[in-house]
C-alpha cells in the first residue's frame, strides 16, 4: 500500500498530561471561585432586602401577623370590658329570638346585660383615672414623695 497515509496520533507524554490536568484544573478553579461569588451574593440578605425591598416588607409583615396569630396575647381590661358589652348584647339577642311571645321586651331584658358592661367600662376608666390622679399628686411615676408624708 504505497498510497495509505499512516495516521496514527502519537500518546501524549506524561508531562503534557499533566500540563493538560494543571490548566483544567485552574480554569475548574476560576469557575469555583465565580460561583462561590454569586451564591454568597445571592445569600447576602442586606443585598437582597437592597435589591427586594417591596419582598422583603411582605414577608416581615407576614412573619408579624403569623406571630401575632400563634403567639398567645395579654387580655387587657379594654378587652375585658369589650368582652362584656359583648356578651351582653348576645345576651340580648338569645333572649330576643327565644321569646316567643310577639312582645316588646321589658327594660330589664334589655337593659340589664347592657348595664353591666358599661359599668365595667365606666369603672375600669373610672380606676385608671384614679391611678393617674394619683400619681399626679404623688410627683408622678418614680416620686420618692409618699402619701403618708404628706408634702
């Protein structure tokens, strides 16, 4: 076969292999270091709140409101007394609807729950007016003035 070229490709060296290893391994390298960029960029919660602003007051506000569902509250005397008048209208409403006569009804019926949630209303203000009268004529909050002295 005087016209057959003969191909054959040589084996690359030991040294050229690993020449080819360290450049591979420099550019793997680079790439690394790129990514570890970007993923700490995209971890950076004060550039994403930078970048997200509208996102990130959602979410705060949704963690809020999740909180304020979950986490038990203070009941307050404003909600006490609220609790009451409440109650006293329903009662209002109960006996409304089981009476079965088509009668107005009395006073008493009606007045009778709504008095008592006013009431509590009136003395819960009634006490912390008191309270700050008080603390007022003792030198207000932190006074070392004490009523027994009496200047």
């Amino acid at each position: 076969m005087a016209g057959a070229v003969d191909v054959r490709r040589e084996e690359p060296t030991v040294q050229e292999l690993r020449e080819r290893v360290f450049a591979h391994g420099r550019g793997l390298s680079a790439t690394v270091d790129v990514l570890g960029a970007r993923i700490q960029r995209a971890v950076d919660w004060r550039e994403q709140a930078a970048r997200h602003p509208y996102l990130v007051l959602a979410a705060a506000a949704g963690t809020g409101l999740l909180a304020a569902r979950l986490l038990p509250h203070r009941v307050t005397a404003p909600d006490r007394s609220r609790e009451r008048v409440s109650t006293g209208f329903q009662e209002v409403v109960d006996r409304l609807r089981s009476s079965r006569r088509p009668t107005r009804p009395s006073r008493s019926t009606v007045l009778g729950p709504l008095t008592r949630g006013l009431l509590g209303i009136l003395a819960t203000a009634a006490l912390r007016h008191a309270g700050l009268a008080l603390e007022s004529r003792l030198g207000g909050p932190g006074s070392r003035v004490s009523p027994v002295d009496g200047a």
